[in-house]
C-alpha cells in the first residue's frame, strides 16, 4: 500500500531509515538549509520554497499556486513504488498541508473530510497550512471541501514539533 509519511526537519534522517521512503518534499523557506539526503536520487527530490503564513508579510514568500502546483505535479508523478516523506521544519503546518493536498491529489474520488479526519487521527498536532490548501481545493476542482474540511478538524494541539506520522493511500 502506498503511503505518506510526515516529519519535521530534525527527523528525516530517522524516519528515511524506518520507513524506506525514497521520495522526499522538502517545504521550507529559502533560508533554511536542508540537503538532500544521499539515499534521495535528485529526481525524486522536490524542494519548495516558501515560509509558513496564510498573508503577505514582508521577507516571507507566501504559498502561491507555483508552489501548489509543483506539489501536485511532483505527487502525481511519484510511481508509489516506495514510500514518499514530506516535511517541513516542525511537521506541523506546511508538511501536513502538504500531504493532505497529495493524498487528495492521488484519491480525486475519496472524500475530503475523510482524509482531514484521518489526518487528525494520524497527527493531534497537525494544523495545515489554510493558504496552501485553499489554493489546492481550487487547482483540485474540489469546490470548498478541502478547505471546509480542514477548518473541521481545527487547529492542532500546540507543540514545537509534530510526531511523525503517516497517511495510507488507496
């Protein structure tokens, strides 16, 4: 079964190892350093660039549908043949939006507050990027549902870093 798996940036190394991914998405602001890790060839590597907010503030780069777009491209030519890590720096906002957008992406059938329910299941602290996602439910033709699912499942439990956790596909 193909599944997601979400960590935070001080986690990859661990949870590469544990799970065998061999697709990484790295959602970070340009600042932050975060080479790829060897056992990622450079093509199963996508890196976004972007800071974790949902307006303009000045010397951050608000989610845009480039970065959206990219995400959704780069899901769905992933060939599932092994697990895909996804990660920000906390494993809290832009990580988690980001595998809720995939997996929506990669289900277009399965139900939005499905997979919002399960990610709250799978991660207490997870609390999407709201930016990313509305840009996603747009790009989706998914009418308002992936965003009126996240806001259902609300904000996450605060932390200063999410456990990592993972996300089953059909």
């Amino acid at each position: 079964m193909s599944r997601l798996h979400v960590c935070s940036l001080a986690r990859v190394p661990q949870v590469l190892r544990e799970t065998g991914a061999r697709s990484l998405v790295t959602l970070l602001d340009s600042e932050t350093p975060a080479p790829r890790p060897a056992d990622i060839a450079p093509e199963q590597h996508l890196r976004v660039a972007l800071s974790d907010i949902v307006t303009a503030m000045d010397g951050h780069v608000l989610p845009a549908e480039a970065h959206v777009a990219a995400l959704i491209d780069f899901a769905q030519a992933w060939d599932r043949a092994a697990p895909m890590l996804i990660h920000c720096y906390a494993g809290v906002s832009r990580s988690t939006a980001a595998a809720f957008i995939a997996a929506c992406a990669l289900n277009p059938r399965r139900d939005e507050f499905d997979l919002a329910g399960l990610l709250r299941l799978r991660s207490p602290t997870a609390t999407p990027n709201a930016r990313m996602v509305e840009i996603a439910d747009v790009m989706l033709r998914r009418k308002g549902r992936m965003t009126a699912a996240i806001r259902g499942i609300g904000r996450g439990a605060d932390c200063f870093e999410g456990v990592p956790f993972a996300l089953e596909l059909r």
